[in-house]
C-alpha cells in the first residue's frame, strides 16, 4: 500500500482534537406521526431515522457552534484566544451577515482568531476542512477551528413529510494543526460540484432572486425543498465515484480503510456506497438513527460517535466522504493522529 504524500519537509495538517453538541429536545417518529401522514415504520423503513435532535425556539446556530467548539477545545486543553481562524460551515447562519463565524468569535471569547462562514450545504464541513488544512499547511497558521453546525428545523417544513422527518440540528467542532514529526494527518481529497442539481435540492426564497415577500412566504419558499429520488440516485453514484478516485490515486482499495465515515443523510445511500466500495459495515460510521441529517454537522458528529464507541483509534486510515445540494460533492483521506 502506497499514500501519495508531500514533500517531507512540507507542513502536513492534521485533526487534532474533535466537540460535537446537539440540543437536548427530542423530535421522534412517534411525534412526528401526530404532524404528518407517516408512521414510524415508513420512516426508519426508508431513512434509518428513529429520532433527532431539535433547538429550543431562540436557539441560534452560533449557539450549537460555540457548545461544540468549547468541548473540542477542552479536550485539546486549549484556551480559544490560541486559536489562529474559525471557520462555520452552514446553510442556516443567524443572520445573512454578520458571518456566524464573527458571533462564534465574539462568543468563544476567541479575540485572535479571524473567520468567515462557507455554504456547501451538507459537504461544508468537507470543504471548510480543506480550506483549514491550506491554511495550516501554508504555515499562516497554527490552529483552525472547523465548525459544521445547522439548525435543520428553522427552515423545515413541518407540513412536508417528505423533507421533515429528515432532518436535525446539531453542530461538531474539530481543530486542526500542523502535524508533529511522524505523523501523516490529511492525506488526500477530491472535491466536485454539479450546479445542474441546484433545481433538485435547495430552499428557493430568502436571496436575492427571491427576497422574501408575502407571496415567497405564502408559497411556503423558504423552507428545504427536495427531488428525493434524484438526489437520492446521483449521491450514491457520486460519494462512491469521488471516493473510488481518492483510493485509486492513493493505490489502496475500500478494504485497506480502517473507518469510513460518511454524510449521514439517509442509511441506504450509506449501505449503498460502503457496498460500492467493498466496505463491511462494521467499519461504516453510521449514527443516523439518532441525529437525523443535520446537514453541516454530520460528518463531525459522527467523529464524535466514533471516538465514543472505540471504533477509531491513532494511526487508522480513515475515509470521509459527502453529498449535498448544489450539488456538492466532497472525499478525504486522512490518517487518524489521536
């Protein structure tokens, strides 16, 4: 097995600590058959979801970020004023601006760190990743904060049952740095979008092609409209095609992979990609049942449910791997370094 490296005198990135958070409220399949025609059956059926996590009304986004940002900073043993840059990957930011990274800023009590928010939908956390791991590689900086962080339920339409016994809010955290003598961290990654998708998934009011007016809220547009089937039939063949591309041009194959942890957006297009891949289940991080898809925050709460389970470990070869609207595709290969 070979894994295409830089340069060793080159900075590597690595994840040097991971924070997840999600609210304590419950929405489960039994709550949401007294809103919708569902049943639990049909949904854990075609999804995978038994529950999810949702926000007290006033409850923010920046207010996920910074709970999970404050566990992952206390499990590095860190104080927020050493971080360099935040960075807040979400589709429901408090406000279009100030960047929710600002508020996390002030928030954290992070006077050091700059920041900017990134829309990808359910890849940002993917693609913030990146962003950060450039950054640290550079050596502009020392330590990023990655935040993938979604409040689901501000803009689900609790009317629509094909859209609101998906998703979830919840927010993870993970902080990177340069890798000490040794270690590999981020090795490889590939990103891709497809705009002819955006008709297929995304929320049409609240821009500016569509500011919201009476009419834009009376046809119920500024909620997540989705195509399941579409979306469901590209993200299978596309989370595997971009991950198939990472292996190969790394000359390993799915069973040299430790871990693979992918956008927990529904349990078959999981099952189905592992498949694809030639991944046994035991090695697929899957805690959809208990989260929903909260967007941004999957990738990084299933980190979390990793490490808690003993199911990662240092030195393993983990595979992430993303889907969303726009769409927007994203696969990294990394060594595990804690």
């Amino acid at each position: 097995m070979s894994l295409s490296l830089k340069p060793r005198n080159s900075v590597r990135a690595k994840i040097s600590a991971v924070g997840a958070y999600v609210p304590p409220r419950l929405l489960t399949n039994a709550d949401l058959e007294k809103m919708v025609e569902t049943n639990d059956e049909w949904i854990q059926t075609r999804t995978g979801i038994r529950e999810r996590h949702i926000v007290e009304p006033g409850t923010a986004t920046s207010d996920l970020a910074v709970e999970a940002a404050r566990i992952c900073l206390a499990n590095r043993g860190i104080h927020p004023s050493e971080l360099d840059a935040i960075i807040v990957a979400t589709v429901t930011p408090d406000m279009l601006f100030p960047a929710t990274a600002c508020i996390v800023q002030a928030k954290l009590g992070a006077p050091n760190a700059w920041g900017f928010d990134l829309s990808a939908a359910c890849s940002g956390y993917l693609y913030a990743l990146q962003i950060g791991a450039k950054l640290i590689e550079s050596g502009a900086q020392k330590k990023v904060l990655i935040i993938g962080a979604d409040v689901m339920s501000s803009i689900v339409d609790y009317t629509d049952r094909s859209t609101c016994i998906l998703f979830g809010d919840g927010a993870g955290a993970t902080l990177l740095e340069p890798c000490e003598p040794g270690e590999i961290g981020l090795i490889d990654y590939v990103h891709e979008v497809d705009g002819t998708g955006a008709a297929s998934l995304n929320m049409p009011a609240g821009g500016s092609l569509h500011p919201a007016t009476h009419a834009t809220i009376d046809a119920r547009q500024h909620y997540v409209h989705q195509d399941g089937g579409s979306v469901y039939k590209v993200a299978v063949r596309k989370m595997a095609e971009l991950t198939e591309c990472v292996l190969k041009r790394n000359d390993i194959t799915g069973a040299d992979l430790d871990c693979f942890i992918p956008h927990q957006a529904n349990r078959r297009i999981i099952e189905a990609t592992a498949d694809r891949l030639g991944m046994p289940l035991e090695r697929v991080v899957i805690n959809i049942d208990r989260y929903g898809n909260t967007t941004a925050a999957t990738i990084p709460l299933a980190m979390d449910t990793a490490i808690k389970e003993n199911r990662i470990k240092k030195g393993d070869l983990v595979m992430l791997a993303s889907f969303g609207g726009g769409y927007t595709i994203g696969s990294t290969l990394l060594r595990w370094e804690f």
